[in-house]
C-alpha cells in the first residue's frame, strides 16, 4: 500500500546527522531502529540522542513526558538485517562512496516493502550512484538534513529519473507533514543547492586564515556581527566537521573540476592531524569532549 502512513522508520548511522535525525523522528511519533556496525558507536549514538532531547527540556521545548516518550520509541541494533519491516529507511554514515553504495546494496536485500523509501542524507555522492547500487533503484532518493537537525527547518529532497513518483511522494509527506521541515527540491548534482554554495563560502574562509588574511575570531565576527549569520564560517565549519567539510568539497572538486572546490591545505592538514571540528574536542576552536566515542 503506497499510501500507508510511514510509523516504522530506520536510521543507519548515529553519528551527529544519524543521531538528529533519529531524535526528530522519535519526536514526531515515529518508531525508529537505529543501526551503528559496534556496541561502543551504537551507546555513544544512544547517549547523544538522549542528550540532546535533555536539551529539548531544558530549553523548554519537550517536556519530561515528551522525552520519555520519544527514548521509548527508539530501539538499536548492530544487525541491519533488522530493518527488514521499515516503510522509510535514512542513510545517515560518513560521506564515502564505497561505504555508502555498500549499504544501500544491503538494504535493497533487506527491506521487504516494495515501496519503502530508501533514502540517503548524503551531501555530496549522487544519488543516482546510490540507487545503482541496488536492484530497486526507484525506492531511492535523497533526504538531506541540516546540523543541528533538531533545530534546522530544512530537507533537501533529490530524485533520480528513475526514483518512483510515489517514493518521492512519501519522502515529501513525511519529511513536511510528519516531521514538521520544510522541502526544497535540488537536482542531483554534488553538493545539491545548500552545500553548492555553502562550501566554496567555508573554504574561503579557512584560505582567509590560511594567508593570514585575518584571525579565526576576527572572521566570525565578522560574519555574524556584518551579515547577522548565526555563527561564523570557522565554527560552522568546526560544527559540521572538518573531514565531512573536506569530504564534501573532493566530491564536488572531483564532480565540477573547479578550484574553487578545492579543499585548501590548512583543511587537509587539519583533517590528517585529528583536529576534526566540535565531535573531536578541537577544530579552528577547543571545544570540551561530552561524550565518549564521539565521531
Ligand atoms: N540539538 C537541539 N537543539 C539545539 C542544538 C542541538 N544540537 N543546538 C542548539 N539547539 C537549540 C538550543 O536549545 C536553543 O533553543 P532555544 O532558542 O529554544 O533555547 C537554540 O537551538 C539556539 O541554541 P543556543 O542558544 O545554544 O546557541 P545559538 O543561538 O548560538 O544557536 C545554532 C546554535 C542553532 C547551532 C545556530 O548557531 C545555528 O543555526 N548555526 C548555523 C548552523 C548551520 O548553518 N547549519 C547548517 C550546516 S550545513 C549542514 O548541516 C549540511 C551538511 O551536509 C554539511
């Protein structure tokens, strides 16, 4: 039935896209099975979502009820084989090619519903290269969230020519009407439209500090206080993640042949030496580590 509410939904991945996705899930009533490959990435997944719906009471936004509510419709596993009965499935690991198709391959095998919506929450791989990878290409589509996925508003939603109308029909409803985001369409093509624009702004910034242009402070600042951004492109950078930052810009570099795409070496420095942004405790700024496991 391709017009059965979507309840029974499947998060692989728990890092902090996987994680905040499950959590809006979980919180618009969904039972979600969240998936990470180990015990000690599925606790350190658990323990961010649980974190951060403790935010959600503290800010005032869930109560006591709400966040018990919601743990209680979050179950994990390590066995992916268990996402057999879910109608939408969200792809939420590291950006890699190879990592990603593998587990959409995998999927394809395991999902039952012939028109469940396997989706993934890649920036960057084409989700045509996604889709390819299974025998059920019109079940695939991509569903790009934004961090903090709590807070942001935004789902990028991306066919395929093959995708299915009626898939993207239910990636559209549930990600409007159940999850309360609101959905731009973007064509398939690396970095889709928020990232097409976001990343080369990103780079720019880190070659600001590269050539001494200016400090880290005194850009943010600058962006915020000059252009009313909520933070500056330092720590937004630090806030998405470095290597997920550096990841994105070789896909779109390697897709559009730009140098403007081309990670700079600070970038690539930082990212070989550990110094991954906020999940890793030190970026362009230190951060204090919360949770052990973080990735
Ligand atoms: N989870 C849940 N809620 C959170 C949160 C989180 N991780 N982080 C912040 N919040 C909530 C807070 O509880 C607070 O709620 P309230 O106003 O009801 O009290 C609100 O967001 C504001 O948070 P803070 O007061 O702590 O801090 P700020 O006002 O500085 O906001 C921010 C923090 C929401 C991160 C804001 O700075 C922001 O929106 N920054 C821009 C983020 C952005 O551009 N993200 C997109 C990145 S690109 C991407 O994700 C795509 C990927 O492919 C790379």
């Amino acid at each position: 039935m391709t017009s059965q509410k979507i309840t029974r939904v499947g998060i692989v991945g728990a890092g902090q896209m996987g994680a905040g996705i499950a959590e809006v899930c979980a919180r618009a009533q969904a039972d979600v099975l969240v998936y990470e490959s180990t015990r000690d990435l599925l606790s350190a997944g658990r323990a961010r979502i649980l974190s951060s719906l403790d935010r959600g009471v503290s800010s005032g936004k869930l109560t006591e009820r709400e966040r018990d509510q919601a743990a209680d419709r979050l179950t994990f596993t390590s066995d992916l084989n268990d996402f057999a009965d879910r109608q939408l499935v969200c792809e939420a690991v590291v950006e890699d090619e190879a990592v990603k198709t593998a587990i959409f391959t995998d999927l394809d095998k395991i999902v039952d519903d012939p028109h469940a919506v396997l989706a993934s929450n890649t920036s960057s791989i084409a989700i045509m290269k996604l889709a390819t990878a299974t025998q059920s290409a019109a079940r695939v589509i991509g569903l790009h969230f934004f961090n903090p996925v709590p807070v942001l508003p935004l789902v990028e939603l991306v066919t395929t020519p093959v995708t299915a109308p009626e898939v993207t029909a239910r990636a559209e409803t549930f990600a409007h009407d159940v999850l309360g985001k609101q959905v731009i369409r973007s064509a398939d093509r690396s970095g889709f439209v928020v990232n097409a624009l976001l990343v080369p702004y990103l780079l720019s910034a880190i070659r600001m500090v590269e050539s001494r242009f200016s400090t880290v402070e005194d850009i943010d600042r600058a962006m915020m206080l000059g252009c009313a951004h909520p933070m500056g492109p330092l720590k937004l950078a630090d806030l998405v993640g470095l290597d997920t930052v550096k990841a994105i810009a070789d896909k779109m570099h390697e897709e559009f042949d730009e140098p403007l795409y081309a990670p700079p070496p600070l970038l690539v420095q930082m990212v070989t030496s550990g110094r991954l942004g906020k999940k890793a405790g030190h970026g362009f700024y230190e951060y204090e580590r919360v949770l052990a496991g973080k990735r």
